[in-house]
C-alpha cells in the first residue's frame, strides 16, 4: 500500500508543473456517465427475502494527456457517486420480503444508505510506447477482470506497467493490493472464493501477441499470495469464409497453491479453497485446479451462433478473487448469475445474438445464452443450468446519440445452488465534458 501511495504522491507533487504543458491539457478527454440501474432477484426453491433495488449512479472520468519531453507525466480521475431511489427494509430480519445489500452498501443497521460513493486518482509515466500507472485501476485481462455488473463498476488499487514496442506484442506486469467493491466506498484486502482471509499482494504479468491479422496468442502468470498460482494460455483466430467469419476461441488454466495455502495450519487460518475433498482429505481446502475450454462461433450478416465446451478438473473450483459481492472471470461461462466453475464440472454453451443494424436499425441487438453443467464434484450427483435473455438498444445518431438501455432476464435451475430468476434494466447515457 505504501509503495502505491508514495509512487502517486510523486506524480501529484510533479502535478503544477505538468499542467503548463500544452499536451497535458489538449490531450486530456473528460465525461460524465450516467446509470440508471434496477434489479429484481427472486429465490425459488428457499423461503427468503427477494432483492429488489433501485438506483442512479454517476461516473465523472478524467484522463489527461502526457507532458511533452522523453518521460511523460499524466493524471487520471475517477469520480463514482451512486443514490438510493428504492431498495428493502433491514438485511437479515425475519419475515421481510426485499432484502437491501445488492447495490448499495449497508449501514450499522443493516439498512441501504441513502448515497454512497469514493474517488480515485492515478499518477502515469510515459516512454516511448510504454506507459506505467500507479493508484485507481480497473483491469481487464484473463487472470483478473474487474466487475460491472450494479450501479457502481468494482476498482483496485496497485500499479501496471505496458509495454508495447515491438508491433503486435503488448506486454503486462504489476500488482495489485486492495479493492473497493461494487457496492462499497471501503478498501479491502483481496481474497480467494471460499477464505476467511485475505491478502495484500496479487502479481500479475502477461503477453499478448498478434502474430498474424487473424491469430491472437497470450499467457498471463497470476498470484495472489498466499492462496494461488495461475497460469494461462489462450489462441483467438478469426477465419474468413466466403460467406460470415469462423471464430475460436481456446482457453487454458493451471492454478496451484501459493504459501499459507498449501500446508494445513495456513488452511485452518483461512487461506483455502473451496471444493470438494472426501472426508479426512489431508489436502481440503488446498488449490488443485485445470480448467479448459473451446468455443466456436460463426457469424454472417448480422447473425452470430456460437458453442462451446468448457471442463474443470482437481479437488478446487476455479479459484478467482472473490470479495463476496460478485466477480466477472474470463471463462466462456461467465453468466448473469451462475460462474460454472466448481470442482469437476463439465459445462456446454449455447448462444445465439442478433445485431438488428443488418435490418437498418442500427444499434439494436439482442442474445440468447444457454449453459448447462453437470459432474459437479460432490457427494451425490448435482448440476446445473442457466438461460440468459439481453436485448440492448443504443441510440445511433441525432440528439440522443449514446443514450442506451438495457435489459436482462436470468434464470438458474440446479441442486448445487439456489435457484434464482432475474430481472435486471439498465438505462444509460455518456456526456462528453473535454
């Protein structure tokens, strides 16, 4: 934590004199996001309290240019604010039919707040064409990809270096040290799904590498420490055809125990896993994962139909940081509710989308996704499914241009985890400030 605090403190102090330069204000771009987000989440099979919330959210982001010189100096800002307009009563008392904790953090009362909202900065250094930042991150990569799926997007805080000299080849590294969660204006420290602890110290480095116009090749190292080691390795080709375009996509995941995580007494303390193990297993609780999965899609005039395959083996689920409101993971399986990750699990994918601008109504698109997992490693037979219905419109041109919705039903089914519908509607619009 000190180390990112010192590094931004730096570039802050470097601040008056940047903003002399030319470059630093006529490059730099701001904008004002707005979110009007509402969920509706029922539980089918359990007598509990249903989520039903309402909110608008705000997401002010400035991005600066760089001063002029061999080392260039910039700022970032990011801005998130978010407002109640309806939500439950009191999370956790009996007998109440909507329960608060979805969208908007919870106060001593267990009550949604009526406002919640944090900011951040990133201090960023540029050479050549290589960039490092330091503060506020949002990441997007396979071995971490960071969550929007409420009012509020999900954020870390570390630094990342980029390296793009060579043409077609990017490469990654940092590391990452807490998050503020989705639904929270608190930094926490990071953890495994299923921990009672967590950790200060998530490395990461990557390479992606465009080796031709039509194949794309990665591998990214992932440890959060304490709890794992990962390994990742993916190929993305397109293939033109006389008629449409042939994707695939293949990934491939290696994850094994990092420090605490793989002696018992650093179990018993929190760093674990969850899983299954039969009873006595030494090794419960341990990471012992490989996932890999194959999907092909075809699409041609403005029809896209996709499957895929998707396999995971060893004792542990898919191990991702998980701080217990949610988390997106680049996997094929990465639904509206479900993650399809667990320990053995075998999953097909079904999908088919439709971008309606083939019909001359630009900005309308709409998508169907079926997913079906089974061998779910536990003490009886269990499995599960999901369908998930989006159909999302922006607006093209004219007066409105940007302003979109969104709308987003799922349904999972299963007897490893609660049986769930939702409804979720989004309504959004970006303002151009710089």
């Amino acid at each position: 934590m000190e180390r990112t605090r010192s590094s931004l403190a730096i570039l802050v102090a470097l601040l008056p004199a940047a903003v002399t330069h030319a470059a630093f204000i006529e490059d730099s771009t701001a904008s004002l996001g707005l979110r009007n987000f509402y969920i509706n989440q029922d539980t089918r099979n359990q007598r509990s309290a249903s989520v039903e919330e309402w909110g608008q959210g705000f997401t002010f982001a400035y991005r600066s240019g760089f001063t002029e010189g061999t080392v260039g100096v910039g700022l970032d800002a990011l801005g998130l604010y978010g407002i109640r307009l309806d939500s439950g009563g009191r999370a956790g008392k009996n007998g109440i039919s909507r329960s608060p904790g979805s969208v908007f953090p919870l106060d001593r009362d267990n009550r949604a707040v009526d406002e919640f909202g944090h900011f951040g900065l990133t201090g960023k250094l540029r050479i050549s064409k290589s960039q490092a930042q330091f503060g506020t991150l949002l990441p997007k990569m396979p071995v971490l990809v960071h969550n929007d799926g409420r009012l509020l997007p999900q954020t870390f805080e570390g630094g990342q270096i980029t390296i793009e000299e060579i043409d077609g080849l990017r490469l990654l590294g940092g590391m990452l040290e807490h998050s503020v969660e989705r639904a929270s204006t608190d930094k926490q420290g990071l953890k495994l799904a299923g921990s009672g602890a967590d950790s200060n110290s998530f490395r990461f480095a990557g390479a992606d590498y465009q080796l031709t116009r039509n194949l794309l090749v990665q591998y990214y190292y992932a440890n959060l420490e304490d709890f794992y080691k990962q390994h990742f390795l993916g190929l993305g080709h397109d293939l033109k055809l006389a008629a449409g375009t042939l994707k695939t996509d293949l990934r491939y995941f290696d994850s094994g125990d990092d420090g605490a995580n793989g002696n018992s007494a650093g179990r018993v303390q929190g760093y674990a896993s969850n899983g299954y193990w039969r009873t006595g297993d030494a090794s419960r609780g341990q990471v012992d994962n490989r996932l890999w999965s194959i999907r092909l899609g075809y699409s041609v005039q403005g029809h896209n139909l996709a499957a895929g395959y998707q396999r995971v083996s060893g004792n542990s689920d898919f191990p991702r940081l998980n701080q217990g409101q949610g988390e997106s993971v680049y996997l094929i399986t990465d639904a509206q509710l479900g993650k399809f990750a667990n320990a053995g699990e075998k999953t097909w994918v079904g999908e088919y989308a439709y971008d309606f601008a083939s019909l001359g109504v630009p900005g309308l698109k709409a998508s169907l996704k079926y997913f079906s997992g089974d061998d779910i490693r536990a003490a009886d037979s269990r499995r599960e499914w999901e369908r998930d219905i989006r159909l999302d419109y922006q607006v093209a041109s004219g007066p409105l241009k940007g302003l979109g919705f969104s709308w987003r039903n799922a349904t999972l089914r299963g007897n490893d985890s609660a049986d769930r519908d939702e409804h979720r509607l989004i309504l959004s619009y970006s303002i151009p400030l710089l």
